[in-house]
C-alpha cells in the first residue's frame, strides 16, 4: 500500500524569524584557531551535493585586511584539504584613472 505524500511529516526545520535561522544553522570559527576555522570550512564543503562544480563566495568589506585573511586562509583551505584548483578574486584597480 502506498502512503498518502500529504500524510508524509517534513523533517525540514520552519524558523520563525531570521535571528532563529542564524542561532541553528550558523557554523561558528574563531579567528584565533586554525582548527575551529578549518573544521567550519569542512562543514560546509561537506553538506554541498556531489553536483556543485562552481563554488563562490562574495564579502561586503571591501577593503577591510580582516576579511582578505579569512579569504586566503579559506582559499588555502580549499586548496589543500578539498582539492580545489582554480580561484578567481574580484579585485578594484589600486590606482584611478582621471
């Protein structure tokens, strides 16, 4: 006998306000651990689907020396440990032009 989909229970996580998603589903890192830092990068790279072949990132301080570390600690990361091999940086001219 075939069960009724409309009878099937969702399994699926309904948060009720965004602070609620980011309290469960946030992987937190420390800056100040490599190992913590490295096992959050291994998180996420593991719940993508075997179907991912472009993988991108986007940061919203441009310019800000912090994030262009954990960009090169997590381009490092990839590197090394899942294989990645090609890396494109989205990069403003350093000078302008008048």
């Amino acid at each position: 006998m075939k069960e009724n989909p409309s009878l099937q229970r969702s399994f699926d996580p309904v948060y009720t306000t965004l602070d609620d998603w980011i309290l469960h589903e946030a992987i937190p890192f420390s800056v100040d651990s490599s190992e913590t830092f490295n096992a959050s990068v291994d998180t996420v790279i593991a719940s993508l689907d075997d179907s991912v072949e472009l993988l991108g990132f986007g940061e919203a301080l441009h310019g800000g020396e912090d994030i262009l570390l954990l960009r090169n600690w997590l381009f490092q990361r990839l590197v090394e440990k899942h294989g990645y091999s090609a890396i494109a940086i989205e990069s403003s001219f350093p000078g302008r032009i008048s």
